[in-house]
C-alpha cells in the first residue's frame, strides 16, 4: 500500500498523509497496456500497487530492448521525462492486469512546495532508485550472466512466472539461448 511505502521512508504525520494521498489517482490498467511512448512527455509518476511493469526502448531494427522492471511497492515512470518534463527516451509497459496509483507532475510539485517531507521522500526515493540503477550497470559491466541472474531473481523474485522471458534476456543482456541454459541448469 503506498501509505506504508510512504512512511517507510519518511515519517510523515497523520494529518500530511489525509492532504497528500487524495493527490493519488487510484487506476486499474490491463495486461499489456502501453502508458507512454518513446518521445511523449512523461506527465504521471505510478505507484504499483498490484502487478508488474517494465520500461523499455526499441532498437534501430525494431528489437525491444527491457531496461527495468517496476514490481508491487514500486513507483514506475520515465524518471527523467517526468521530473524535467521532456521527451521520453523509453516506453512504459505493465506486463498484467495492474492497479497502479498516480499523481500528475503538477500535483507533485505542489506536495513538493507544500511540505519539507515530501521533498526528503523524494530524495531518498531518488537515491534509492540510483543506488538500484548503479548496481544493475555494475552487474551488466562485472558479473556473469548467471549472477546476473540470480541478481534479479533476488529483485524480483516471481518474475520468471510473470514475464515473457524474452523481457528478461533483454533485462539482462542476454540471448534467450544463455537464458534457457541458465534456467536449466538452476533446476537440477
């Protein structure tokens, strides 16, 4: 629930959350519905509540290419169209039948004027989302595509029941092929 996502970073007080949450537009959202595009201005940030989603962008021959996954207790957006307001370089995906939880940049920036702990709650989000995003370089320029691996399935645990596997190869830069052999290899 985005209430207790919400205290788990900053304690905000009974009274802050009665203002805040009413910015938060409750929106259920189907399978395999796209919610922007490569080259729209990303103008919500989501909070998922039930389901799975995922960025991702296309390659000059028209293979798409997974770059995160946003799981349950997670907010998902286009970070960098959402906050400066520009082109998204990324698509926004969710993978099944999702409830999700928006606030509209504008909204946002008014939580952001109206209260100090908002402003920490997003920078510690901020931090904690480029913590996530340093380590995924990390395990893309260091590690074996095993680690890889089982990095995500540390992340997202169930993911391989939910996700095409063809999304999750791209995740991890890997072939479908590594992929297979991988998984194969975890089952004996």
């Amino acid at each position: 629930m985005i209430t207790d996502f919400l205290i788990n970073f900053v304690p905000f007080s009974h009274d802050e959350l009665n203002d805040i949450l009413p910015y938060f537009k409750k929106e259920k959202v189907k399978k395999n519905e796209v919610l922007i595009k490569e080259g729209q201005v990303c103008s919500k940030l989501y909070f998922v509540d039930q389901g799975i989603g995922r960025s991702y962008y296309l390659k000059k021959d028209g293979k798409e290419v997974t770059q995160w996954f946003f799981g349950v207790n997670n907010f998902m957006s286009s970070v960098d169209s959402f906050f400066q307001q520009s082109p998204s370089f990324y698509y926004l995906e969710v993978l099944e039948d999702s409830i999700l939880y928006s606030i509209t940049k504008k909204n946002m920036d008014a939580l952001l004027a109206k209260y100090h702990n908002m402003e920490t709650f997003i920078r510690l989000l901020t931090i904690d989302t480029l913590a996530k995003f340093v380590h995924k370089l990390n395990a893309i320029q260091f590690q074996t595509a095993k680690e890889r691996y089982t990095y995500m399935l540390a992340e997202f645990p169930d993911i391989s029941h939910r996700v095409p596997l063809g999304h999750i190869a791209s995740y991890l830069g890997i072939t479908q092929e590594t992929l297979s052999r991988i998984r194969k290899n975890d089952s004996h």
